[in-house]
C-alpha cells in the first residue's frame, strides 16, 4: 500500500486517497504518487471555482466580467487599460475580449476611450458602477477564500503558497519548459 494511505483511519480518507488505493490495487505495476497531489489540486479547483462562481453571482457577474473589472481595478487611478494589456491579463483571445468589452460597456462597467497616446487606439476604464462592482465582490470574495483557509495554521498556508508557486513556476515562465 501507498505510504500515507495505509497509515490513515477511514474517517480521515478524503477522496484522492481512497482512488489511489483503488489503482494501486488495479495498477500495482504503476507509481500513482502523483494522484497524491495533482489530484487533490484538481479537486481543490473545482470546489474554489464553485465558491467564486456562488460569490459572483451574489453580485450579477460572470467570472470572466470579475476577471477584466479586476485587471482594470489592479491597474489603479484612473483605471485604464489598453485592450492589449486586458488580453495578456486575462489570457483570451482579441475577439473576445472584445466582445466581452461590449459587453461590459453595454452594461455601465467600463467605457472606452481614446488612447492618449496613440489617435488609432482605445483604452478601456472601469466606471464607478464598475468600482462599486468589484470593490463587493473582490472583499466577498476575499472573505469567503480566508474561511476556506482558516483551518491551516498561517505556517501551513505560507508553506504551501510557497510550494504552489513552485510548481506553478514552470507554466508561468514566459519561457515554457524545454526551451
């Protein structure tokens, strides 16, 4: 059996341990070890994106709306963007972002406006509903990510920032791995 699976009471199994000793049962020829950690990363997504989609919805917005208000509301005063600088924030495509651009402004969230430094171009500004917006949902938010971490101790929860980052290092480079 998998070091850390056979040592634990049924009551403290959660669910990636009891698929790891079922493939280990099914694979033994495999080292499943992985599961250990992806898998509970995996879990762990799904359960924050329903947090953050209950929190948006409380506010009237999608999670890619949250997405772009914030990127316009971490760039502070005046709260201006290119679109250019929303797509490397966000991470879509042009047509979409300017799409949900239209869509945002149809709605009193942002407003576009000539780019003071380039006639041709616009750039993007939050508006003061927009401000209103994000400013509740990003302290909800907020408040419903420290509940969920409350029960790791500060060291714990700085500990595995720490390791997170780490793993996450090799997909945010801007160099990708093997290059």
């Amino acid at each position: 059996m998998q070091e850390g699976v056979a040592m634990r009471d049924e009551r403290d199994q959660d669910e990636v341990d009891r698929l790891v000793e079922a493939w280990h049962k099914e694979r033994p020829d495999l080292d499943v070890q992985p599961l250990q950690v992806l898998s509970r990363v995996s879990r762990l997504a799904r359960h924050l994106d329903r947090a953050r989609r209950a929190v948006f919805v409380a506010h009237e917005l999608e999670g890619w709306e949250f997405d772009v208000l914030t990127a316009l509301r971490r760039a502070g005063a005046p709260y201006r963007l290119s679109p250019g600088l929303l797509l490397r924030a966000t991470l879509v495509t042009s047509g979409t972002m300017t799409n949900r651009i239209d869509r945002l402004a149809a709605a009193g969230l942002v407003e576009r406006h000539p780019d003071p430094q380039d006639k041709r171009g616009v750039q993007v500004r939050l508006t003061e509903a927009g401000m209103t917006r994000v400013d509740a949902a990003f302290a909800d938010l907020l408040a419903r990510e420290h509940a969920i971490l409350e029960t790791l101790p500060p060291a714990d929860r700085d500990a595995l920032a720490g390791l997170l980052r780490n793993l996450l290092l090799q997909f945010d480079s801007p160099e990708p791995p093997g290059h």
